[in-house]
C-alpha cells in the first residue's frame, strides 16, 4: 500500500453502524483507525448535519426540510 500511496492519496470513508452495536469495541476501532498509524478521518454525521443547518449552506437547509 505504500507504494499506492506515494502515487495516489487515498479517500476513505469510514461508514458506523448503530443500534446495538458494543459501544466500547466501536470506540476502540475508531480511535485505531484515527490514530498516526493508519491517518483514517472520523467523520460524525450527526456533527456534520449540525454544522451544515448552522452555516445555512444549501445542504444544511435542504436537510432541514427534510425533517
């Protein structure tokens, strides 16, 4: 994969699952995941959404007629 990513910088997307889920492995997963180690990004919907609806960007106000 080095050798990809010297010539590619990857996207990722990193998709959670809820509902009943153990709390405490999905923690863990995540902060491995984000750590220097493998540079994944966590990215929250629910802060993402937020943020949208504050700034008023068409997203956020889309969303917010949706709901």
């Amino acid at each position: 994969m080095k050798d990809v990513f010297s010539v590619v910088e990857p996207t990722i997307i990193h998709v959670r699952t809820g509902g009943n889920t153990t709390t405490e492995l999905r923690k863990q997963i995540i902060e491995e995941l984000t750590s220097e180690r493998w540079g994944y990004v966590n990215l929250d919907v629910n802060s993402l959404i937020r943020d949208e609806n504050e700034r008023k960007t068409p997203i956020g106000i889309e969303f917010l007629s949706m709901v």
